[in-house]
C-alpha cells in the first residue's frame, strides 16, 4: 500500500478506480513505455498503434500539452492516434481493462496507479506533476508516430 511521497501507490478497485477504468485512463511516465512493450513483447511503435494513445492535457494558462496513455475503446477511434479534449470527454473503457480488471496491473500508468478517488484537486496536481514529464524529447517518436506535431509542457520536470 501506501509509499512515501504526496502521491502513495495505492491497490484497490473499488467502484472510484473501476469508474476511472471505464471512463478515464491515467497518463503513463515516458519511461513506463519500454517496460510495458518488453512484457506485451512488441516493440514500442506496435504498442502504441496497438494500444496506446497520445492524450492532451489542458493547463492553468489554457494551453494544451501532450502525454501518452492507454487507448479507451470508443466507436470511429483507433489505437495510435491523439485524442481531443472533446473526445477524451466522452466515456470509454480502457483497452487494458478486461472482465473487470487491469490486465497491465504490474506496468499501470503513474496516474492509475495513484488514484486519488474523491480529491478532485490532488487528481489536478498529480497530472500536472506527470505533464512536465513528456518533455519535447519524450514526445518526439509519439510524433512522428502520428505523423503531426505534439506539445511539451513549457516547464522543465522537476
Ligand atoms: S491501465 Fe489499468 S488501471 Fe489504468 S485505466 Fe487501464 S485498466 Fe485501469
């Protein structure tokens, strides 16, 4: 259970975390990627036109950046693509949650692993503590990937 830091990794999947599942997969941290694609066995371009996604964030100065999560299962979406604030309102299960479970449960995103239930503000601080992270250089084969340029935090990670 809980580890040190303001963002313990918690266990549990209770109807919160279920409902995050369902609807709003958490971010990864760029170097969750390549352990995810060892244990699935692909190589990282498979994982992510496979399962993954390029998500966007908006920030307290009304910009947008970008960050790499699951893929949610959503009519006229494909796995591999960036997804729109718009889009990303809507709900959609998580490619990795599977007869009630997170079939990636050892690899999950930084973000699902901390979920912060009914903290609303905490849930905000944590995504902007993972937002730093996908720095140009993180993003920059997500980029090519998809064919069209995505954008870094301003801030340096910490
Ligand atoms: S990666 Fe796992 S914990 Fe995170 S949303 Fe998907 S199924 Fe849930």
């Amino acid at each position: 259970m809980p580890k040190r830091g303001p963002f313990p990794v918690t266990s549990c999947d209770c109807a919160a975390c279920r409902a995050a599942c369902l609807n709003s997969p958490g971010w990864f941290m760029p170097n969750q990627i390549a352990p995810l694609a060892d244990h699935l066995e692909l190589s990282l371009a498979e994982l992510f036109r496979q399962k993954l996604a390029v998500g966007v964030t908006q920030m307290p100065d009304g910009g947008q950046v970008h960050g790499v999560m699951p893929h949610k299962l959503r009519d006229g979406k494909k796995p591999g693509t960036v997804w729109s604030l718009s889009e990303l309102a809507e709900p959609g299960r998580c490619i990795f949650f599977d007869r009630g479970r997170c079939t990636i449960y050892k690899y999950r995103p930084f973000e699902c692993a901390r979920m912060m239930h009914d903290r609303p503000r905490a849930a905000v601080t944590l995504r902007h503590r993972i937002v730093p992270r996908w720095t140009k250089e993180s993003l920059r084969e997500f980029a090519e990937l998809v064919g069209q340029k995505l954008k870094a935090a301003k801030s340096a990670p910490r």
